[in-house]
C-alpha cells in the first residue's frame, strides 16, 4: 500500500462534511484561544477534550489539532498589534511585527505572518506524511547531550541580536538566566530561589513575564508619547495581502531554514515551537544581508518565527502519532484523549488506526488551508483594531493580559509578576537594555540546564559526552561556530577597506 | 386507670423510639447522600498537564458527566508548583467547601517529607489535613528495559547489572526523590549494585530515554510503556506488585517478590477532599466514583493500564495510608534521600 493511497483515503476522511464543519469549528475556537494571551493552545485543547466523548475518534483529534493550528494563526495577531504575544512561541513575532504595526503596516504584518505560518505548515505536513516514523526514529537517538547541543546553538543564533552595546545585552542574559533557575529543580528534585512562596515554586511563567514586559511596557511608553497608536491611518485593502506575497520569493531561503529546523525541533519530544522561533528569527536576522533592519519592522522577520513555530506544531504531533510520546505540552493533553476515545496511543497506533492517523493526516491540510483563508479574510478586521482609540483599547488590552497572565497558573502572584516586569519592561526601553536576550535566556534556560545537568549524570561528571557522541558533537561545533561568526565578521570588517559608518542599530 | 394511663404514655415513648431507631436504622443501611453538588466542582491536580494524574483526571471527568453521575460538572484544574505542594495548600485555604477535591500520586507522601510543607500556622503539612474519600486505583511499576539487549529474564539483567562497574547502568525515572528513585534505592540495596540515576521530567519521557537507549532501563508505570511494549521496543522484566497482574501479556511477567528479591511498591491514584468536608459530600464522592469504577470505559482504561482496582474508603483506608506514609519514610531514610529526623 502506499503512501499516496493512504493520503487519498486520509483526505476522504477528512473532507466528510461532519470532519470539515469540526474543523472549521477547531480553527475558530482556536483563533480566539490564540488571541487570548495566556489562555493558549494547551488549556484550549483542555478545555475542549471532554467535548470530544460525544464525537468519533476521528472527528475528536480533527477539532483539537485544529485548535491547535488556529491557536498558532492566531498566537500572531496580539503579538503584532499590540505587541503582546498570545503564545510564547509569536514572542520572536514581536520582534519586528510590531514596530510595522506602529508604522501602519499591520496588515502586510498579519499577512506575512498567516502566509509564511501556511507555507511551515504545509511543508511540515508533507514531510510528516512521507517520513513520520523514520523521523521518529531519529528523534529517539536525541538524549539529554543532543538536546543540550541544539539549545546551545539556539543561544548562539542569539549572540549580537541586542544590537549596539554587548554589555547590556549580556546583562539581560544573565538576568533572563537568573529567572530561569527560580521554582522546582528537576534534577535535584528541590525548589530553590522561592523565598518561602509556593506560588515561585512552579517558576517564574515566560508568558507572564512576556506579557508584562513586551505588552505592559509597550502601554506605559504609549501613554507617556501622548496616548496614541501610531497607524490609526493604516490601509486596509486586500491589496496588502497581495503586496506582500510579491515580496516572498525573496524569503525563500528564511523559509526553507524556517521550516525544517522548526519541524525537527517540534519533532524531538522537550523542546517544542518557541525555541524553534527563537532560533529561525536568530539565523535570519545572521544571515541577513541588512541585519540591521531587523527589530524595526522587517517582513523577513516575522517571516521566520512564524514559519518556524507552524512547522514546530506539525512536527510536535510526530512522536505522539508514531510512539506515543507527547512532543509538547498541548500534544500531552490530547494524548489524554487518546484513552478517552478508546485508542492505544503507541507504534502500532500507524497499523491498527488506519482512518485515525490518515483522517489526522488529511484534516492537517484541509485544516491549515481553510485555516489560511479564514484568517487573511479577516485581516482587514484586525489590523482595524488599530482605528479603536488607545483611551478605550488599552484597559481592554490591560484586563485580557491579566486574565491571561493569572490562567497561566492559576495564581494571583502572576498578576504583581505581570504588572512588575511591565514597569521592568518600560525602565529597560528608556534605559536601551534589549528585551529580547532576557526572554530567550528566560524560556530556554531552564530546558538548557536541565539537558546539561542530565548529559552530565549520564557521563558521570565528564563534559566529553558532548562531544564524543557523534549527533552532539556536530550540533556543539555548529554552536562554536555560530558563536563566534560576530567575532569573525567583525575582524572581516576591519581588514576590509573602510565603510560608511552602519546607522545605529535600534534596539529590540 | 391511674395505671392504665401510664402504661399508655409509656407505649408511647417506645413507640416513638422505635420510630426513632428505625428511621436512623434505615438511614444507616441505606447511607442515601443527601448531598448534592450545587456548583461545579474544581478537581484539582497536583501535577503538571501530560503526566499519569493529569491524564487520568481527565480521563475521568468526561466520563462522569457521560454517565450523568453528577449533577455537576468535574473542572481538572493543575496546581503543579513545587512538585505538588501548590496543590495540596490550595486544599487547604478551601476548608469546608464541598466542591473541591484533588487527585493524587504519590507525592502526598514524599513532597512533604522532602520539603518541609509549612501550613500558614506555621506546622507542617501531611496528608491528615485532607479529607481522605476514597482509594481508587494502585499503579503499578514494571523493570523496563529494551527487548533487543538480550535480557530476558531479571537474573540475565541482574547478571549484566553485576559484571558492570557500578555505576554503568543508567535508570531513567521521572522527577527527583520519588517513586521511581525510591524503588531504584531499593533494587540497588537488595542487589548490593551501584546504579546511575537520570531523572526526566514525566514518564512518557523516561520511556522514550530507554527506547532511545540513553538509559538502560526504568521502572515505567504500565500504561506509560505498554505501547512500546506492544511494538516489541520495550520489555518488562519483572513487576513490583505483591501478586501478578491478572491482565492478558502481564500474567506472564513475574512479581520481584517471586524470584525472591522482597521489593514491593504500589502507588496511590486516590481522592482527597480538603480539610472539613461535609460527611454528606464525602459519601456522596464515594458513591460516585464507586460507580464511576463500574463503568465499561474505566475496566478497559484499567486493563489497559495493568492497575489493581482498589476501591477503599473510611477507617480502613485511613489505616492503609498511615501504613504507606511509614513505608515510604522509611524507605527514603534507608535509601538517603531525606535525613533522619
């Protein structure tokens, strides 16, 4: 039998009428959830899974991973507006979304951002169709050494983003680093850096701190620049969606890297879409020949996390079809559901779940095409948010970040956390401390360490193995490399004839 | 017709007693809740999303409201902080409500001893400040290792394990200072082996580690390995049960305790409520999730997950758990993974 006879059968099961109206139900549900900061994809599909008892399997995971792909669509909508990120993985969407925004640009922002977010997806969905279990296969020979190499390698993408001054970036690493280590230490099994509060023992959220610093400090310094969105005056035609597919060929390489890193990380169960944001947006902004631009309102910036953060969500349902093991927290909670419609999630699941995984299949590109279509229709809807004055928007923005920020854990220290990193946030701007470097260090330290400390067990204390076991040891030397490209650029530039000074870089 | 009168009074007062007696009578034969939840009821777990009590929560709450066993629906809500602590003080500041109850495993044990949990009169916290409703399930641990490293039998693995330097083979557990550690403490004592132990954040991911041979074997829950098991990846050796389990493959895995190493360890998927439960409200959970183990959907989920079925409530359960928290103590005071005190 092959591939193709499967996926034919598969879009047959998902183009039944009662497949595509749940889907089409996932993705608006999903869209909605993935505005919402702090509600997210996970508690969206937590929310809906006791719902699914009443549908057939088929149907069940057809509405939650549509969920999941209108959460992603969606996650990029307040990140570019408002400059808060509905998800933690549309933070890097931010980066550049935003400033294009404020310059009257949000549609071409939201377009580029549901477009390349399509294009990740679907690349993802074919590579997953053809090469699902060889995939998972190699996702399993990735332990704790590999995971440690590739996360220092999303750390090295980083180096240099801050912009102009190397000392404040390097300080808001480590103060990213130093909130990365409070709350419950996996390997010794103790919470440490709490001060006696229980609520600190679950960690300082990235989202929480995400919200305050990006959204919060965006309202404060709009209120001191005389209460005002900039690009109340913003175009709103369909002709911006066709303006900035013109641009895309020229993305084509940004894309393609976009999408098969955020597809492999999605795939390697413990690392998940943001990282895989992080990293796209990073090697883009590397390998750009304007690097520059990027912070102040490059399409190519938000081209990259977003390509990657879709082809992340594909990939993460990977090892959860082909071996049962959950490749992010959302894909957890749908495992769940896995025993409530009677199926054994596992290897066989492929044999013995025939109409299951290629309904899954099917429904994954039905869904992000009606998913695509859905959200450009309505991008003139929301990029006239932006015409709502700021006197009514802002406590609106204000009560959806709280609300978000306290369902991240369902406690109120989040909200004084929220409300602290937002003053932090607003200090830091005036001050051209780079917020960026803070958040990258804060949602990839406490996986980065983890990886370490166990790789570190694992060789019984010697750092060797991270460079004795072959996969480690290419993705080790990768980093080194990419850790010194602005060194080696810099000596580059001084050997070279002398240039026009660069303009000074703005600051993310 | 002094006497008669009084004869006549007195006929009364008994009748009236035994009215009295019967009516309690009944009351308590028929124990008929006269509870009934009003608003809905916050299940809280003390875990994160994805792992064993999460996905049985969840597992649980959709079909309560399928069987129409509560008027009311069931919320999963994870309070994970501080492997569980979060959770079981939140309990706490809902003293006497009625429409809340918690899942738990078996870091109603070992978090409080690890980390001394402070009540906000400053005395610590044990389980004794919940309302115990009812033991559901015991999950049980298998010795996981992979099929194709040519161990078949625990002696073969204990053979490897022996001609080794300690310290070669690695165990994947979840978490640090629970279940897992504790039951690898326990094999490494009986043995008089060395093990190295690699701690994971959830069970799914201690799987994954021995099927991608970055470990070398676990003590897997069964329901977090028997997909693994049915693609003939992952193996158990042996089960840390006191009998075999009676369902399909796993009655030919035999107990540690049969081939001779006396190690036993259960763990607890019970309900708790918080401190001051209404009696009616704790019958009336007890009623619902001994229906609730009826159900066609629960046998299979408990086949599926090799659990014993352990329904128990009152004194007697109360009984166990003291029994439980002392063995565990015990057992992390031998194993040095909290002080003696």
């Amino acid at each position: 039998m092959s591939v193709f006879s499967d996926l034919f059968y598969g879009l047959s099961v998902a183009a039944a009428p009662q497949n595509l109206l749940v889907a089409v139900v996932g993705l608006v549900l999903g869209t909605i959830i993935g505005v919402l900061p702090g509600l997210g994809g996970t508690n969206g599909v937590a929310l809906l899974l006791p719902l699914t008892f009443k549908l057939s399997p088929t149907a069940a995971i057809i509405l939650l991973s549509s969920v999941y792909w209108g959460a992603i669509f969606g996650g990029a909508i307040t990140s570019i507006l408002f400059n808060i990120p509905g998800e933690p993985w549309s933070v890097a969407t931010t980066f550049d979304g935003h400033p294009l925004a404020k310059q009257g640009k949000a549609g071409i922002a939201l377009t580029a951002a549901f477009t390349s977010s399509f294009i990740g997806a679907l690349v993802a969905i074919i590579l997953f169709t053809f090469f699902a279990p060889p995939l998972a296969e190699l996702a399993l020979k990735f332990g704790p050494p590999e995971n440690f190499a590739v996360l220092l390698m999303a750390f090295a993408t980083f180096t240099g983003l801050g912009g102009a001054n190397p000392w404040k970036t390097l300080f808001m690493t480590f103060l990213g680093l130093l909130l990365s280590t409070v709350g419950f230490d996996v390997v010794s099994g103790m919470p440490r850096m709490h001060f006696g509060l229980t609520s600190l023992q679950s960690g300082i959220s990235f989202v929480v701190i995400a919200i305050g610093l990006f959204g919060l400090g965006e309202i404060f310094l709009t209120v001191e620049e005389g209460l005002r969105i900039e690009g109340v005056e913003a175009r709103l035609s369909f002709r911006d969606i066709w303006e900035t597919w013109k641009m895309f060929p020229r993305y084509i390489w940004t894309i393609v890297r976009g999408t098969i890193l955020g597809f492999w990380i999605g795939v390697l169960p413990g690392t998940g879409a943001t990282p895989a944001s992080f990293m796209s947006y990073g090697l883009a902004k590397q390998f750009s020949r304007h690097p520059e631009r990027f912070g102040k309102g490059e399409v190519e910036g938000v081209v990259a996390p977003e390509t990657a953060a879709h082809a992340a969500g594909i990939g993460a349902l990977l090892p959860m079809v082909t071996l049962g093991i959950p490749g992010s927290p959302t894909a957890a909670v749908m495992l769940a559901g896995f025993f409530i419609w009677g199926l054994n999630p596992g290897p066989l699941l492929f044999k013995e779940q025939r109409e299951f995984v290629w309904g899954l299949i099917g429904s994954m590109y039905l869904a992000n095409v009606i998913g695509v279509i859905l959200v450009l229709t309505l991008v003139p809807v929301f990029a006239s948010i932006n015409r709502i004055p700021f006197g009514i928007l802002a406590p609106l923005i204000v009560i959806l970040s709280s609300i978000g920020a306290y369902a991240v854990n369902n406690q109120v220290l989040d909200l004084w956390i929220m409300l602290g990193s937002g003053v932090a946030g607003y200090v830091f701007k005036k001050l051209g401390y780079p917020l960026a470097p803070l958040v990258v260090a804060l949602v990839l330290g406490d996986m980065t360490e983890q990886a370490m400390r166990q790789a570190l067990i694992m060789g019984h204390g010697s750092p060797a193995i991270f460079f004795t076991r072959p996969i480690s040891a290419v993705f080790m030397a990768a980093s080194l490399f990419l850790f010194l490209l602005p060194l080696i650029r810099m000596v580059w530039i001084k050997l070279r004839p002398k240039q026009p000074e660069a303009e000074p870089v703005e600051v993310v | 017709m002094k006497g008669a009168r009084r004869w006549a009074r007195r006929g009364l007062i008994l009748a009236l007693g035994a009215i009295f007696l019967l009516s309690t009578g009944t009351r308590l034969i028929d124990a008929a809740p006269t509870f009934s939840p009003t608003r809905p009821i916050e299940w809280v777990i003390p875990a994160g999303t994805g792992g064993g009590a999460d996905q049985q929560a969840r597992f649980m709450a959709p079909l309560i409201a399928k069987y129409k066993l509560s008027p009311q629906p069931l919320i999963p809500v994870n309070r994970p902080a501080g492997a569980g602590a979060q959770g079981f003080l939140y309990m706490l500041e809902r003293t006497g409500s009625p429409h809340i109850i918690l899942i738990t495993l078996d870091n109603l044990f070992t978090t409080p001893l690890v980390q001394v949990l402070k009540k906000p009169d400053g005395s610590r916290f044990t389980w004794r400040d919940m309302t115990p409703i009812a033991r559901l399930l015991l999950d049980n641990f298998a010795l996981t290792v992979r099929c194709d490293r040519g161990w078949k039998t625990v002696a073969d693995f204990k053979k490897a394990v022996e001609s080794a330097p300690p310290g070669t083979f690695k165990m994947s557990g979840t978490g640090s200072k629970q279940e897992d550690e504790i039951i690898m403490v326990l094999l490494e004592q009986t043995w008089k082996v060395d093990f190295t132990y690699v701690p994971f954040p959830g069970g799914g991911a201690v799987a994954a580690a021995v099927v991608g041979g970055q470990t070398d074997f676990s003590v897997n829950n069964p329901l977090e390995m028997v997909g693994h098991w049915d693609a003939g990846r992952l193996c158990p050796l042996a089960v840390f049960a006191s009998k075999r389990i009676p369902f399909g493959k796993w009655k030919d895995i035999p107990t540690m305790k049969e081939l001779g190493y006396p190690i036993e360890y259960q763990m607890l998927r019970g309900i708790f409520g918080p401190p001051q439960m209404p009696k009616e409200a704790v019958a009336w959970y007890q009623d619902l999730f001994r229906k609730l183990l009826d159900t066609p959907e629960m046998k299979d989920f408990i086949e599926r997950g090799a659990f014993d079925e352990a329904f128990l409530t009152g004194p007697a359960f109360e009984r166990w758990l003291e029994e439980k928290e002392r063995t565990i103590r015990n057992l992390m005071i031998k194993g040095g993974l909290i002080p003696k005190s």
